[in-house]
C-alpha cells in the first residue's frame, strides 16, 4: 500500500511538472505568436472607405488596423468575414454581389491602392463589391454601416496572429466593439462652418444675417446659416475663381453640412481634379470654389419662400466678395426644391447665375402675391376658404429692378420683378427630370407653351432612354446640346428612368453648365415678354396638365395671345397629388382674362401738409383691394374675419430726402382723382389715379420716395409689389 501511494504520487509530481511546462510553453507561444489576451483584440480600429458613386455614398473597403507591423502577412479574401448593408433596391451590375470581398492587401495608409498595398504598415485593406445600383439615392449613414472580424489566423514571418471573433463594428449594434470612423477621400478638401458641430465637427461658425424677411409669415428673422465651403487646393488670395452652389432637396434640410455634402454625387464632381481644370481651360480663371449652403426651411411647393432665402442670397454675395469669385462663372446646381431656390434668385436678381443645372425641378414661385393669397381655387373657385398668407419681399439688395446691358451696365427698363418668364428667357439653363415626374414637367410644360404662343420659340425637349448606356445617354445629351437655339433654356427628360438619380449619370450635363458664361446672357435678346399676358380667341385643344380638379375634371393650360406678354401670368400651383390647387394662369379673386388686365405704376409721391401723401399712378385705381397691417383676413365662405390671421405688412413704405425709412402708421387709404384729401372718405373708396395714404399724427420727415411692399390691385388693374420709387434720387 505503501509502495503503491508512493507511485501515485510519483505520477502527480511527473504530471505536474508537465502541466507546468506546458503552460509555460503556451504562455511563450502567446508572446512568440502574438496571441491576444482573453480581454484583447489584435484589431484596434476600423475605417469605412467611401466614394460617392452615381446613387451617392457607397462603400469602396474597410481598413483594419492592428496593433504590430504586418509585414510579410499572408492575408486573404478567407481571412476575414465582413457584413454590410443590403437592401431589396440595389441590383448587382457585375460579377458580384452586395458586401463580397474583392481584394485584401496591407498598406502603410488607410487608402485603396491600385497596386494591391505597400505591403508594409499596420492596416488591412479589404475592398468590397461596388458594381451595383440602387432605385433609390443611398445615405451614408447605412451605407458607410459594416461589421468585420478576422476568422483566419494571419502567418507573420516570425509568428502568428490568431484569429478572434470578435466583431468590429461601424455603428452597427450588438457587437464587441463599435466606433463610427469613414473617410471620403474625394471630400477631404471641404471645410465645415456650422454652430452645431456634432460629432463632424467645426471649421468655423455659421454665417450670421439678420433681418431676413420671410414671406410665409411678413416677419423679419435672424438667421445662422450652416454651410460647407471647398476652396482649391492651390487657392491663393490673389486669384481669379468661378463658383458653384448647389442646393439640394428638402430631404437634407436641418442637417450637418457634411451630410448635406454626402448627399448626392454633385459636390464630388466640382470638387474633382476634372472640373478644376475644365473652368481653367474654358475661362482662364484659377480654380471652381464649391459652396454647399445648408437650408432648415424648405421652400414650400405651394408657398412663399422663407427668411432663410434672404441669408443663402448674402452667403453667395459674401463668398463671392471674401474669395475672388469672377461674377461672370457664378453657377447654381439644384434638385427639386434647391432648384426652387435658384429660380427664385434668378427672378429676383437678373442674370445672376452665369447658368443653371436643375434637377427634377418645379417652379411653383412665380405669382403675384397679394396680401391674401386664396388657395384651393380649382377645387372651390369662388371662395378663400383655405387662404394662405403670402407677402412679398422687397429688400432692394435681395430683388433687383434693373437689367444688364451687353455692355454689363444697368439699366433701368422698369420689368416686373414677379414676370418671370419675361426675366429668365435670356438664362442658361439645364432641366433634368424624370418622364413621370408629373410636377416638373408641368411646369416646364407651361413654359413651352406661353413662348411658343406669344414669341414663336419652340423650347425643343429631349427625352433619352435610361436603359441606353451611358455613353449613348451622353451622346444624345451633347448632340441635343449643340443643336442650333436661339435662347439657351435646354430641357432633357428621362424615360424608362427607374433609379431616381438617373439625370445625375450624364457628366456632360456638369461639363456644360460649367463652359456657361455670365456674359453671353448679357448679350442675348429676351424675349418680348415684358408686358400683361393676354388671353387668346380660341383654347388649343390638348392642353391637359397632369393634374385634375376635384370632380376629376381636366385642368388645361391657357392659349396666350400672340404677341402678348407675360406680366401677370401666374404659374399653377399644385399639391403633389392629382387634384390642382390653382390653374394655369390664375388671377386673384374678382379678376377675370376675359375683362383685361393691366398694369399700373406709380408715376410720383407728393406730400400733403405734414400727414397725407399721394401716390400718382398711371392707370385708374378705382375699386382698389387695399389691406393694412392688423387687419384680420376675410373669409368668403361665411363671410366672417378669420380671429387669429392678420395682415403682417403695410402696403408701402416711405423714405426721406436722405434715403432713410420714415416710422409712420397708415391710417387709411382711398383713391381721388387729384392730389388732395378728401374728408370722412373711406378705406378703399373714390376713383382716379391718385392713392391717397392718411397718416396716425404727424409725420418725422416729407416721403420723397416709396417702396410698394405688397401687390395692390383693382378689377382691371395689378401694380406689383417690389415696385421704388426713388423720388429725387437717381436710379443708381
């Protein structure tokens, strides 16, 4: 018994001292090996790579990085094992798939190479499937989203990194590790000015304007505009540059500037080696300063435009004085309700942009908006029972009441700042949209017909298969582009175009907005638009819109009168769904084609003692529509005040001898056919061409010069807002 308890314990020491040794020969595997502890992951960080491919943001590799040099390390596409997002949407267009790894390779730097890496450095690229197409445009916040994990052991020269199974992640939940790291090389020159940094940061604060005028409310805001800004590379102060803003869709609105950067392909495009070099060879300037202004009110489809309008309007003038910008490559690149934003400036400012590249745009701006403006006209044509209040802006610096010369003066030819298609049929224009994007072509439809009618052009309309390759659809486009036309306003729409972001395929359309020249505008003829719309004999049959009334009847567009104008021809406003809201070429209540309109301009400002003015117009105001601030808005339907609406603005402002505006409230207005007042007359009554204005006490200063801050109007009669009178001085 003895002898055997002494074997056994023989055996545990031998036993032992063989654990013991082989725990320590594991424990010098593990240095030799570099074996991660339990805790431990060889991998310390990720990075997505990304690109901004056709339908956006798209993952181009992952880069790993361990905690060693990788030197002479046998990776391969079974070394890791990745995932990434999936969508029912996206369809391959190559040999692959969604997420399949196409190449692994060690570099020094996290970036692709095309020479499969250095094969030296701590990080491990792992390029991804990129050949596939979405329906939809792509958001880098999924896109940019994907879980790695190395599941093969790497062989170094002198050891082995074993593989674990912990997942590294992108924002991804439910892995070990998460950190949210990407990088979009082809960006890397945008600054960023914002005063919500997040988690992208700043470069600088937002621009600050104050006193923007909003024309949904008639108030004046403060406003803090975030923006992204890419100078080029080489800029220098002493340099020469041409400029590009692009406004995107209400779909970025209220965010970052670098979200709004990553949201379509565009920004990448004018920030590229490519289009530096085009408007150096094409203009001779030094470079293409690309500006992404960031908007948190959308311009409403059916409505005025907000404060915020005002301060992009500065930031574009801001960047153009600060950076050297040549006033003759100013461009604008918009979608959808961006390019509502460029439309409207275009209107308001003449010649402005030296072109225009839309997407999918509709114009639903161009009205004369009254005080009141009564919505919901096809529907309940004689009521405004769902009034909308609009009020129009008349910040001199924001609309102008001058054209340019071909010499680039300015001259004062007293256009209509609201008779848009008189002020833009001189333009460089670029529409792109899709053949069943019903508001969009409506809209351009609409043009197409007033100038075939009253001026005899015949804007010509390219439709091109989507299905074609791109080298056809870009052929096509540049043939189509090179066609003889006497104005330059091009309309290209799609078919067949099933992903959203077909238009922004073409490169040609970039290449042609960018070889567009302020100048050439100047020196082109508009159209003989500038005087009132006349409505024609005869309705042309098969005018039909897209869009229906409430029985489902049609909604036709009108038949101008050759040789007519434009003025006062208000485009149709429409909801997004089939029944119209207004028609084509709509008037305000109590107006009618039939009657005839005119227009009326104020001729003189006289003051009457130290309280009355008299405003002279050159037609006769009898019946005027006059509304004063405070009023509350009438409703037609029940024939009742509306409690809780009132009218934000006074119909005009007035100015001294020294230009400066005059704090006086307007008591009531009427109509005389003399400068003179006349006693107990009311609001709104008399006839002549005379407005007579009663002030509450006494006036500061004599009113030299008026500003008209909203539309007025008679039965016969439209005098349009933003209309100066600048009195004694001069029209500079």
């Amino acid at each position: 018994m003895k002898k055997q308890r002494i074997g056994i314990f023989k055996r545990l020491i031998v036993l032992g001292v063989a654990a013991i040794m082989t725990f320590a020969l594991c424990v010098l595997c593990a240095c030799v090996n570099n074996k991660p502890s339990q805790t431990g992951n060889p991998i310390k960080s990720m990075t997505a790579i990304g690109f901004m491919d056709y339908d956006g943001p798209k993952l181009k590799a992952i880069a790993l990085e361990y905690g060693q040099d990788l030197t002479g390390a046998d990776v391969g596409k079974d070394t890791y094992q990745i995932a990434v997002f999936t969508s029912i949407n996206c369809s391959s267009k190559g040999n692959g798939n969604i997420g399949d790894i196409q190449k692994v390779y060690v570099n020094d730097k996290i970036e692709t190479s095309e020479n499969g890496g250095s094969g030296t450095g701590k990080y491990v690229i792992i390029e991804v499937f990129t050949d596939y197409i979405s329906q939809n445009n792509l958001v880098y916040t999924r896109t940019m989203n994907v879980k790695a994990k190395q599941v093969k052991d790497i062989t170094l020269g002198d050891g082995t990194i074993i593989a674990r199974y912990d997942e590294f992640a992108n924002n991804i939940s439910g892995a070990t590790t998460t950190s949210y790291s990407f990088v979009f090389p082809e960006l890397e020159g945008f600054k960023y000015y914002t005063n919500n940094p997040g988690e992208f940061g700043a470069d600088g604060a937002a621009y600050t304007v104050e006193n923007c005028f909003s024309q949904q409310d008639g108030k004046y805001h403060n406003i803090n505009l975030s923006y992204a800004l890419y100078l080029p590379e080489d800029y220098n102060e002493q340099g020469n540059y041409a400029m590009v803003t692009i406004q995107n869709p209400a779909a970025s609105a209220n965010t970052h500037p670098k979200t709004s950067v990553l949201t379509y392909r565009s920004a990448s495009v004018y920030a590229s080696d490519w289009a530096q070099q085009l408007v150096k060879d094409e203009h001779g300037v030094d470079g293409l300063i690309v500006l992404v202004p960031v908007v948190t009110e959308r311009v409403n489809d059916n409505g005025g435009t907000p404060a915020e309008y005002e301060a992009i309007v500065s930031l574009w003038d801001h960047v153009i004085e600060t950076y050297h910008v040549n006033k003759n490559y100013v461009y604008g690149s918009g979608q959808s309700v961006g390019g509502m934003i460029l439309l409207e400036t275009n209107r308001n400012r003449d010649n402005y942009f030296a072109g225009m590249l839309l997407y999918d745009d509709q114009w639903a701006q161009n009205y004369y908006i009254d005080t009141v403006f009564a919505r919901d006209m096809v529907a309940n044509p004689a009521t405004a029972n769902n009034a909308e209040m609009h009020y129009p802006r008349t910040n001199g610096d924001i609309t102008w009441d001058y054209s340019y010369g071909t010499n680039g003066e300015k001259i004062y030819d007293g256009h209509d700042p609201y008779n848009y298609y008189y002020l833009v049929s001189d333009d460089n224009i670029l529409v792109l949209n899709c053949t069943d994007n019903n508001l969009s072509n409506d809209a351009w439809t609409e043009m197409k017909y007033l100038y075939s009618d009253i001026a005899d052009y015949e804007l010509e309309r390219l439709v091109i298969d989507a299905s074609d390759s791109l080298d056809e659809q870009n052929s096509a486009l540049t043939e189509y582009l090179g066609r003889t036309n006497t104005l330059n306003i091009n309309w290209v729409s799609l078919e067949n175009a099933t992903e959203g972001f077909n238009n922004r395929k073409l490169n040609d359309s970039y290449k042609w907005l960018l070889s567009q020249s302020r100048e050439d505008e100047i020196k082109r003829e508009k159209l003989d638009l500038n005087h009132p719309f006349e409505l024609a004999d005869e309705q042309a049959e098969g005018r039909e819109s897209h869009f229906t009334t409430l029985d489902h009847q049609p909604v036709y567009f009108l038949t101008a009168k050759h040789g007519s104008g434009t003025q006062f021809y208000n485009s149709a406003w429409f909801n997004t769904n089939t029944v119209a809201d207004a028609a084509p070429g709509w008037l305000p209540e109590g107006m009618s084609w039939e009657t005839g309109v005119q227009g009326a301009h104020i001729e003189s400002v006289t003051a009457i003692g130290n309280n009355t003015v008299a405003i002279k117009y050159d037609a006769d105001m009898e019946n005027i529509v006059i509304n004063l601030k405070g009023d509350k808005v009438y409703n037609q339907v029940n024939g009742q005040y509306r409690d809780n609406d009132l009218i934000a603005l006074d119909p005009y402002d007035f100015y001294d001898a020294n230009g400066n505006k005059i704090d006086c409230t307007i008591k009531t207005v009427y109509v005389n056919n003399t400068a003179a007042t006349v006693s107990g007359a009311e609001r709104g009554s008399g006839s002549g061409y005379y407005v007579i204005i009663e002030f509450e006490g006494t006036l500061s200063a004599t009113p030299v010069a008026v500003v008209q801050r909203t539309t007025i109007r008679t039965n016969q009669v439209i005098a349009s807002a933003s209309h100066l009178f600048r009195g004694l001085t001069d029209n500079e």
